[in-house]
C-alpha cells in the first residue's frame, strides 16, 4: 500500500518550529495539536468516519450504535466504551511509559496527547462504527516503538488467526463472555508505506510492536481500534475438536449432523447453526476444526459467538488439552 502524504512534518517538530519564530505558546500547542491529526488522516487506512464528540473541560464524548464513548483529556485516565443498556463496559489505558502532556481536541475530533519528552505522540479518535481508534505517532528511530496497552483486572486477551485480539472474560472452563475487541493492527509511515507490525499478549495486557525497517519515513503511524460488543466465546479442548473436525469429511449430511452436535456441545450455539444457518457457518467452522486437527503440533477449534453471527478459529494453550 502507498498513498500521498502532503504533511509528514511530526507535531514536535511543527511547536518547535512556532516556538521559534515567537508565536504565542497556545498557538503553537494549537497547530502541534492540528499536524498530528492531519498526519494521521493523510496515512491512516479508511476505517470510517472521525465523530466530533461532544467536548468538556474533562474530555470528548460520544453516544453511537449502542456504546457510549468516553475518551478523558487526562492521559493516565481510562478510555471507556459502556453499553448504555446493561451498564457494562469496557476500559482501556494509553501506554503508561509514554510521557504525555493533556490531550487537546484537533477541529477533527481527535484527542492528541502531544510528547512532553520528545518521544511517541498518542492521539484517540472516536469512529462512526462505534469504536475507539488508538494512535501512537513515533517521530524517529530512536523513538520507542513497542506500545502496551491494559484492560483491568479480570479480562484476558485471546490473540487470534488475524492478528485481532478478543477481549474475554471468564465464565467457567471452557466457556468465556467476549466484551470486546481489538481489530488487527496496522503501522504506516509518512509515505505511505505499510509497516510490518503485530501484537504480543503479555498477561492481561497487549504489546503492540511496531517493526521499522530501514529506509522507511518517520513519523510512522501505528493503530490498535477498539469495539465493544458483548458475544461468547467457546473453546474446544483436543477430544472435542478431533470429534468435530470428523464432520467436515462426510459432505453436507455430515455437516448438517455435526451442527447438531456442536449445538449440544456449546448450547449457546444451538439457535446460530440450526437450519439454513448451518450451511453458512457450519462449513467454515468444521474446516477449522480439520486445520487444527491436522496442525502440528496439534491445535483446537474455537467459536465466536455474537447475536446471529458465529466466527471460529484455532487456538493452543492451557485449555487445547
């Protein structure tokens, strides 16, 4: 992917620049603020609209698609994505070991929280689809380049097939309640090129690492997106999975047969894959179980549930036994 950046100067950069020629700080802290968000919106792939949230002295805010978003100007503070319908939620932190200065709203929308050392930016924008898009803007290779991000006690991250994260929390073994999700990540630098880039989960907590090879423009943009959305997430240890995959080798009749039994297994799949259902997600799910029988070594299947939508994939930890 290339595309055309007309601005690749870094917000520091830019205030120091300002500074320079005896402007007022305030409008130097106002155009650093505008430089990073247009930055960010001449490289960022096109994942939806900004939303200009409804602003206060503590932050920006905004009500969409069942979530309410709350991103604070205080960087030490929580983002926090809460269904206005059952009083859950989901937070997550910035990067504790960036040293951030308060966030300041670009005419966007965007929060920037500008470096008071020099090193990476971070900047949070609120997206018509209902999700939190969050930034980090590192200015130059001596910048840091590895990003952890947290969600409290009691969530775990589940790293998946492509590269997204499911944000779950335990029900009992073999069952877990998905409150939300981390889309895949991308890093981008000024021209345009796409950076090779990847989470790692540490604990309860996520790594974003930003791999910059050589001869590539900095500033370089890199962006983990948060959803929240309520699912369950079900998985399948080694006998199960070796059962399941068995299903996909018959053929349709197989298929329809093993929806049957994969309802009994995950009651909570039962309404998704009865009927007509079960050709359109029983195909796929039963492919994945067959991958991860045939891996080596050997993996188990998992499925995602959400409303009327089930995704599956393969996993291998403590549970795939």
């Amino acid at each position: 992917m290339r595309r055309t950046v007309t601005r690749t100067m870094t917000a520091t950069t830019v205030s120091i620049a300002l500074l320079a020629t005896g402007l007022p700080a305030a409008t130097a802290v106002g155009d650093q603020t505008e430089s990073t968000a247009r930055l960010i919106a001449d490289v960022a792939p096109d994942q939806g609209d900004v939303i200009v949230g409804e602003r206060d002295q503590d932050g920006i805010a905004a009500s969409l698609d069942n979530v309410d978003i709350i991103v604070p100007n205080d960087p030490k503070a929580p983002i926090v994505l809460a269904s206005p319908s059952d009083g859950k939620s989901l937070a997550v932190s910035l990067p504790s070991d960036l040293d951030l200065a308060d966030g300041a709203v670009a005419s966007d929308g965007t929060l920037v929280f500008s470096a008071n050392d020099g090193g990476a930016d971070a900047a949070v924008q609120i997206l018509g689809d209902g999700s939190a898009r969050i930034q980090t803007v590192i200015p130059d290779a001596s910048a840091q380049h590895e990003f952890t991000y947290s969600f409290g006690d009691g969530i775990t991250p589940i790293l998946t097939e492509d590269g997204s994260v499911l944000l779950t929390t335990a029900v009992d073994a073999s069952t877990s309640t998905v409150i939300g999700e981390l889309a895949a990540p991308w890093a981008v630098d000024a021209a345009g090129d796409v950076v090779a880039t990847a989470y790692v989960i540490e604990g309860n907590s996520v790594t974003q690492r930003v791999d910059v090879q050589p001869g590539a423009t900095y500033p370089v943009v890199a962006d983990p997106s948060i959803s929240y959305g309520l699912g369950i997430y079900y998985h399948f240890n080694r006998a199960e999975t070796a059962t399941l995959a068995s299903y996909g080798l018959g053929g349709a009749s197989a298929i329809t047969a093993g929806c049957a039994a994969l309802g009994s297994l995950a009651a909570g799949i039962g309404a998704i894959v009865a009927g007509a259902a079960c050709a359109v997600y029983g195909g796929p799910f039963f492919f994945q179980a067959g991958v991860a029988q045939n891996s080596s070594p050997k993996r188990c299947v998992f499925a995602v549930s959400r409303g009327p939508v089930l995704t599956s994939g393969t996993y291998k930890d403590s549970r795939c036994k």
